[in-house]
C-alpha cells in the first residue's frame, strides 16, 4: 500500500468555504435580522397598548397604622362574577 496523500480539489475548497460561510455570517445575520424585526413589531405592539382598566389602590393597613398600596406597580387580572355582565 502506498501512503500518498491527495490534495483536496479546488471545488471541494470553495464548497468548504460556501459552508462555512454560511455557518459564520449567513445564520447570525439572518438571526439577527429576525430578532430585530421581531423587536420591532413587540415595541410597536407594547406602544399601542393604551392604559385601560384603571383601578384604585389597595390599601393594606398594618398594626402600626401605615398604609401600603398593594396594586401599585403589579399586575391584577380580575374575574367579576354574576350572570348579567353585558
């Protein structure tokens, strides 16, 4: 048996190179790109919201007579329940 090694061939280099040119820059980049406009619409989305639904403090009163606002700065999903809600 012989031990010659053969030389890759040129288009075995530039198929080489066309993938690892994809794997480098193709797929971050059109990450990226996805991520940004997904972004985007998310903000825009965010900024239509307007602030519906207004709803009063909720005072705890503790023993030391100091009254905290348990609403502020939190989500509240609230259910009213009854039958005639039209």
């Amino acid at each position: 048996m012989s031990t010659t090694e053969q030389k890759p061939s040129n288009v075995r280099k530039i198929i080489i190179a066309v993938i690892l040119f994809i794997i480098l820059i193709g797929f971050p980049a059109a990450s990226y790109f996805y991520m940004r406009d997904g972004l985007k619409w998310r903000k825009q989305a965010v900024s239509e919201l307007g602030q519906y639904g207004k709803i009063g403090p909720a005072f705890l009163i503790l023993s030391n007579g100091e009254r905290q606002n348990r609403l502020e700065g939190s989500v509240s999903v609230i259910h009213i329940f009854g039958k005639d809600r039209t």
